[in-house]
C-alpha cells in the first residue's frame, strides 16, 4: 500500500483533514477524536490509523499516561498491518514509542516514498533553505587528505538524489554510477548527463550487484542517516573497492555521551564515533579521517554532523 491520498469516501476524507488540522494546531485529542471518526466510515485506510497513532502518541507526551501510548502502538500496529511495506513509515513511529527496534525502524519504501513526494522541491529546500553544503565539504575533505588523488577511474554514488554530489566531484571522475531509492529522484539525476549508469536500488543490493574491487571511490552524502545498521553497508564498499580504495561520506552526531546507534526525534539516524570505527573494522576498512561538519541547518541551527573517509586496507584482514 502507499501513500493513497483518499479513502474513497468524501466524509472520511473530510473527518482525516480536520484530524490533521487539529493535530498541527496542537489539538492532539481533538485529532484523535476526528480520526477514529474516518477510521469508523473508513477502517481500511492506513493513513488514517498513522493519523490517529500521531494523535495517541502526542496525548502520552503531554499525560504520560501508559494507556495513551498503548493506544498509539496498537494504532500504527494496525497501520503497519494495512501497509507491510511500511511506506507510511509507522516502524519509525512504534521504534520512537519503544515498540519496534531501532535499527531496522525506518524501511525502504517510507525512503522512497518520502523522497518521490519530496523531490520537485529537494534542491531548492535543501541548499536555500537548510544551507546543505554536504558535497562541497565532503569533496574538501578529500583534498586535505594526504595522498588522495586528483582523479578517479570510477566511482559509485550511494543515494544519488537528484545529482549534487556528481556534480561537486565533476572532471574529476571518469565513470560515474550511481542507486537511490527513488524514480522522481533518479529522473532528476539522469539530467545532469554527469552517471554512466544510474540504478533504482537500495544501496546495499547496488553494492552487492556491483564489480568487486573494481571501484576507486564511493561517495554516501547525507544517505547514512535513513540507514540503522552499517554493517552491509560498510562490508558492500569494502568488496567494491580496489585496495587502497576510498570512500567519503556524511554521518549525524548523537548526542554527547552516546556510544551507539540513536534514533532521533527528527526521524534521522545518529551514529557514534566508537560505532564507526567498530563496523568499518570489522568490513576490513580504515578511518582515514572522522572530522565534525554541519552539513545542514534544521529550525535554524547546525546538525552536527561528521564526514568520515575510509580506506580499504590494502591486506585483507585476517592475513
């Protein structure tokens, strides 16, 4: 099931919009009211069972009342039932109650969807309004890595989106590749003329279908934070990469004091320094630099941020 705009009957449809109404005003019981309402003319329809468990979770925010947030699980449960693919992303909702589990809470195709609805506008919002400056940064960084080259022979971009990242490593790239999860996004990247070959994928099956170490470069910007468990992910580019091969790419900070994985209130994965280093080691990869950068700006303010550069170690490990 996806994001499907109508239940199909006009006076649910109506009942859903004064829901979100209230629950954008901070009326989170009114919102809960009106969306069993179109739950009771609609029962089928997952968007408004996200609706209701919204409305749920915010009442238990404000009472802290255990029944509340039983009513908001036993909401997105149903959701979840409806849409098993989760595009409404009802796992990330259950992981923020500590009904689901982390690492695995944001799936696929709530990625794909929340970026096909998101792209028209992604640039603009992105660099206008969130000042992202990830591939500029994360292209800086390379240069002040010693003994990085000038050029790569080829390159994977992981995420691609609508193309920034080729377009910061333009001319300096001869064959570029890249995957994302999303058409509208892949459509818009196609335009730049700057990928050999572009793959709707998730970026673990790309790497794993991909040449083994016949890769210079992979680059990852602002694409970590939709991804829980790195592990596939770093072993992937360790077996595409050529030895001394490498790869840059921009992670979230968790709070101070975190060692681990965290999911955030902004719905983004964080990943501590000890966490990298760990499952890069374990992939038989280098940190050949973690440095802080904000790469965008959220309500205002920096996220902090890092950019990491790995290496593939030039001796497989265990030899």
């Amino acid at each position: 099931m996806t994001r499907q705009r109508s239940s199909g009957d006009l006076l649910a449809d109506r009942r859903y919009a004064y829901a979100e109404a209230c629950l954008a005003e901070g009326d989170a019981v009114g919102a809960a009211e009106m969306a069993t309402q179109a739950l009771e003319i609609a029962p089928l329809y997952a968007p408004a069972w996200v609706l209701l468990g919204r409305a749920r979770a915010a009442v238990f925010a404000e009472r802290r009342d255990a029944a509340d947030r039983q009513a908001a699980v036993a909401a997105f449960a149903q959701a979840l039932t409806l849409d098993p693919d989760d595009a409404l992303g009802s796992r990330l909702h259950l992981a923020g109650l500590g009904a689901a589990e982390t690492a695995s809470a944001i799936a696929p195709a709530y990625v794909r969807a929340l970026f096909d609805g998101y792209a028209p506008r992604f640039e603009r919002h992105l660099v206008d309004d969130l000042g992202y400056r990830g591939p500029a940064m994360m292209v800086a960084a390379l240069d002040a890595l010693p003994g990085a080259p000038e050029r790569f022979p080829r390159a994977l971009d992981l995420g691609c989106g609508t193309g920034l990242m080729a377009r910061a490593i333009a001319g300096r790239v001869s064959v570029l590749e890249g995957c994302d999860l999303s058409p509208s996004m892949l459509a818009l990247a196609r335009r730049t003329g700057l990928y050999q070959r572009l793959a709707e994928a998730d970026l673990v099956a790309f790497l794993a279908e991909a040449a083994a170490e016949a890769c210079d470069l992979v680059t990852a910007a602002d694409v970590f934070i939709y991804l829980g468990d790195l592990g596939p992910a770093f072993q992937g580019i360790a077996r595409v990469l050529r030895p001394g091969g490498l790869a840059v790419l921009t992670v979230q900070s968790p709070p101070e004091g975190e060692t681990g994985l965290v999911l955030g209130a902004d719905g983004r994965y964080a990943h501590a320094d000890a966490l990298l280093r760990a499952v890069a080691r374990e992939a038989g990869l280098t940190v050949a630099q973690l440095v802080p950068a904000a790469i965008r700006r959220q309500s205002g303010s920096d996220v902090p941020g890092r950019i990491l550069i790995l290496q593939k170690s030039v001796i497989a490990p265990g030899r």
